[in-house]
C-alpha cells in the first residue's frame, strides 16, 4: 500500500482485518490537496454509494420491527404522490426497480428539486419490478418513509438506532465537507475538488467505523439473516442496496465502492 501511494494509486485509509482481529491499519496519504496535512486513522471521508446501505438496513429494522412491509406501496406513507405511487412498493426501492426515472445528475438535485420532480411526474419508465435504473430517487423515498414511519429525522434514526448500537462513534449524517475532521478529495494534480452533493441524507465515517459496520452485517448482529438476504438481492444485472454480494451458505464477500476523486472509500469484505 505504501508502494501504492508513491506511486499516485492510493490515497487514503486502510483496514484489514483477519477473523475479528485487525492485522493492519495504515494512513498513507494526505488530508487534502495541499500536502500540509497527514491523514490519520481519525478522519472522516464522504464514503459515496456505501452510504446507501445505511438508508436500506433502516428500512429492513423497521420491518424487523413489525412497522412496515416491503410489499406495501409507497403511497401508504406518503400519500401525497401521484397515482403511480400505488404501483411501487418498498421492496422496489430497494432495488432500483421501482420504474422512477432519471431527471439529472444526482449532484445537480437537491431535496426539494427531487421532491418537486417527484410531484410533477405523470408516470413511470416502466412497470416496477420489471427492469433496473441505479437511481438516487429511490433512496431518496427511502429516507422519507424512514422518517414518516418513525416519527424522527432520517439523521436521529440512524444515529440512534445503527451507529450507536454498534459503536460507530466516528459517524456522522451530511457533515460539513469544510469540517476539520474530514479528508477532503483531490486530484491527481493534487487540487481540491469541490464537493457538490445536494442531495441530504449521506454519512462520513472513519475506517474503524466502517470495520464496526462490515461485521454487524457479516453476523447478523443489527439485521438477522433473513433481513440481511433480502437486502442484498438484486435485479440481474443490477445492484442491490448494499452493493453486490455472494453467499454460499453464509454471506462469502460483500463488496460497494464510492468513489471521489483521489480519495476512494472501498468497502470490501472475504
């Protein structure tokens, strides 16, 4: 790895761990473009897509806990959606099956653009279920119904009920990208890229946290097996809320990749 980041491959933190038992931690790199500062297992990174995950096990505890049903529409909950809200049930949000369309890129749309988006829209791309759109309205409805089922933000409820439980102390919803705490993305050039994520609702964290977060999902100590299988499923050809996974009788590796610019949090586990 320190060959890696001599040579401009590899920028970041890293974790490896061998049967519960961490065997190597490193830092090699920089906290941001301007070479001053050394990362430190401590900071935080913007972890992309793997934040996804977070929203679907929220909604698979709430099914553990007898609150909703995958199999109910989403207009059960938010019932002031067009008529094809009807159509669409959870399950197909967690899968980016539900037929929702792409209207921009996910960093041009913030909460209220998408909601109005969502509002406006007369019908669906397809019927849900029948094809796959990786699509950041559905974890966007993902979130509202977490919140509409809760009665608490989608920030309170993970906080409370994942990150707390399992020692996630590093853990944090939309922190500032200005936060001394956080690694910030730069270039090959060693520039600074500006962080231009509207949308709300995505979780930084640090190595160690997300070590906490691979082994509850590994034993099942949040979700239970069955919670867990379901939200790893995914379309053919597609990918499920928390990346693709493979499973011989137990789950053999999990991997989700985000990705910003020269800092790259790569969720990987054998």
């Amino acid at each position: 790895m320190q060959l890696a980041n001599s040579r401009g491959i590899f920028n970041g933190n890293i974790l490896v761990a061998q049967k519960g038992k961490i065997i190597y931690e490193n830092s090699p790199g920089y906290a941001d473009g301007s070479k001053n500062k050394m990362l430190t297992p401590a900071f935080k990174f913007d972890i992309g897509s793997v934040s996804k995950e977070f929203n679907g096990a929220a909604i698979m505890l709430l099914q553990q806990r007898g609150q909703l049903s995958l199999d109910d529409p989403i207009n059960k909950y938010l019932p002031d959606l067009p008529p094809w809200a009807a159509k669409v049930k959870i399950r197909h949000l967690l899968t980016y099956t539900s037929g929702i369309p792409i209207f921009a890129p996910l960093a041009t749309e913030g909460d209220s653009l998408i909601n109005a988006n969502l509002h406006s829209l007369k019908a669906l791309q397809f019927e849900p279920g029948t094809a796959y759109i990786y699509n950041h309205y559905n974890v966007y409805l993902q979130m509202r119904i977490v919140e509409k089922v809760s009665g608490k933000t989608y920030k309170e409820y993970i906080t409370q009920n994942i990150f707390k439980p399992l020692g996630m102390d590093g853990a944090v919803v939309d922190l500032s990208p200005d936060d001394p705490q956080m690694a910030m993305a730069f270039d090959q050039n060693f520039k600074n890229s500006p962080y231009i994520q509207n949308m709300t609702g995505w979780v930084r964290l640090t190595a160690r946290d997300l070590y906490k977060w691979s082994v509850a999902l590994n034993q099942n100590k949040l979700l239970n097996k069955a919670s867990f299988t379901q939200l790893a499923y995914n379309f053919p050809n597609g990918e499920s809320s928390i990346g693709t996974v493979g499973f011989s009788n137990d789950m053999a590796w999990h991997r989700h990749r985000g990705q910003t610019a020269i800092t790259r949090p790569c969720f990987t586990v054998t």
